[in-house]
C-alpha cells in the first residue's frame, strides 16, 4: 500500500516537473505543444495542416511552435464583458449625442 502511494506521488512529481519544463520553453515540438494547448496531436496537426495555427517546419519534416505565438492564438477573438458592452455602449451614446448636437 506505502509503495504504491509512493510511486503515485513520484509519478505526479516527474509529471509536475515535466510541466514546469514546458513552460520555460520558447520553441515547443508538437507532443510540447499539444501537451501545451491540451489539443490532441491529430487536431494540432489538423489545424497545422489547414494553416490555421501559426508553425515552422524547418527542412520539411519536424514542426514547431513559438510560445509566445500559441498563446496568441489562444486569446485571438476576446469576448467582452457586459459591463465593457454598456460602457462601449454609452460611450457611444454620449459621442452619438454629441455630434447631433
């Protein structure tokens, strides 16, 4: 029983350190990146091949990914909040207001 819990423990410790190493990469691979983006490889190697993920494939074979590009990806299409709508909404109001004036 002790063993086992210890094996569970050193197991989430190797997995936890694995994490910390993908974060302070710049360049991931495609296991790194679908790890990173929790993507499945066939999906990530989906939208690569739709071109709708940005990536590198230096001398045609391996494909890569910058980070800081993932995480671009990622926040791409930011919905906003509704207090951000009625601020954005009078604000426009009151410029609206103003030129009619």
């Amino acid at each position: 029983m002790m063993e086992n819990e210890i094996f569970q423990k050193l197991q989430m410790l190797g997995e936890n350190i694995e994490q910390q190493k993908l974060l302070t990469k710049e360049i991931l691979n495609l296991a790194e990146a679908s790890s990173y983006l929790s993507l499945s490889k066939s999906a990530l190697y989906k939208k690569t091949s739709l071109n709708q993920i940005p990536f590198f494939k230096p001398n045609n074979k391996i494909i890569y990914f910058k980070k800081i590009d993932l995480d671009r990806w990622m926040l791409r299409n930011r919905q906003a909040t509704v207090d951000e709508i009625n601020e954005k909404a009078s604000n426009f109001k009151l410029n609206h207001k103003n030129k009619v004036s």
